[in-house]
C-alpha cells in the first residue's frame, strides 16, 4: 500500500509506516488510529484516508503522515515493538485522526476505544463514526465522551480528515 497522489496534485505528503523511522526533521502530521484489518479480505480504510489528505493539505510544508499499518502488510515479529511505535507516533502527532468504521465482525476496534480513551483529553484527538456502519451502537459511548472534551465529532472520512487538518494548522 503506497499513499496515493490525487490526479494533479504534487506530492505532499509522506508517510511513515508502522515500526519505521519518523522524519527527521519535525514537520506537521497526523496519526491514523483506527481498526486495522487483520484479515487480507477486508479493505483497510487508510488509503481512502490518504487520498483525503493528499487532496486536503494546503500548508507550505510535507505533511506527514503516520499509520500503524506496515508498509509491506507484514504484522510485527514483536507486539510489543507494534505498541511502543503506535504509542510514540501518537504522542508526535499534531492530531490524531480516529476513523471507526465499527463491525464487529471485521474491524472491531477494541485497541482503539483503549487508545481514544488515552488520547480524548490532549487536545489533538478528532473522532470520525461513520452512521452507516455496520455496528454505529458501538459508537455511541465514544461520541458522547468526545462531545464531553470539545473533540470534534464527524460522520464521513472527508469531513473528519478536514477536522483534523484544522487541529494540525493551530498546531
């Protein structure tokens, strides 16, 4: 999975996969939390996220994005070195973009309820729940505890990538 460049439009992004190195020198970012597949029969949602934010970002320098997803799609040999590097990206990101596509089924999403909770009262956390989802009841308590914090609260990948790009550039 390479991040898209939208038809006309340069390349501004770069990404940093899962485990590797964060760009060396400190540019604006953004941390992709949410479900990840864990089966290769179910689509992840990040690429459709890139392409929103390729599309999106309008500052004058890279932005970076960060994703737990690895580049070649191989899991870590460790979990713990997954966590640590999961851990440190979202506490180096300018905001942190939660997208939760509930199903139980697929993409449950529990890490991610663990990883909002620790993360709702930075100031840098914008939540997206997609109504449409297979499991949107499942949803509910976090949009109530984000609404609690003043974290924005979005319904569609676009809109919530906007929200966070907001939370970069005040940043």
């Amino acid at each position: 999975m390479t991040p898209p460049t939208p038809e006309g439009l340069a390349p501004r992004l770069t990404t940093a996969w899962a485990r590797e190195p964060f760009p060396p020198d400190p540019t604006p970012s953004v941390f992709l939390a949410g479900p990840t597949p864990r089966h290769p029969d179910v689509p992840s949602w990040r690429p459709a996220a890139l392409t929103h934010l390729a599309a999106q970002w309008r500052g004058p320098e890279l932005l970076t994005v960060l994703t737990p997803e690895s580049r070649d799609g191989h899991r870590a040999a460790h979990y713990d070195d997954q966590v640590d590097w999961e851990t440190d990206a979202r506490a180096a990101a300018d905001a942190i973009l939660f997208w939760i596509p509930r199903d139980l089924a697929t993409l449950p999403g529990f890490t991610t309820n663990v990883e909002f909770g620790l993360d709702v009262g930075t100031g840098r956390a914008v939540l997206g729940c997609p109504p449409d989802c297979p499991n949107p009841e499942r949803n509910r308590y976090l949009i109530h505890v984000a609404r609690r914090h003043g974290v924005p609260v979005c319904e569609t990948l676009g809109a919530t990538v906007a929200a966070a790009l907001v939370v970069v550039r005040s940043r």
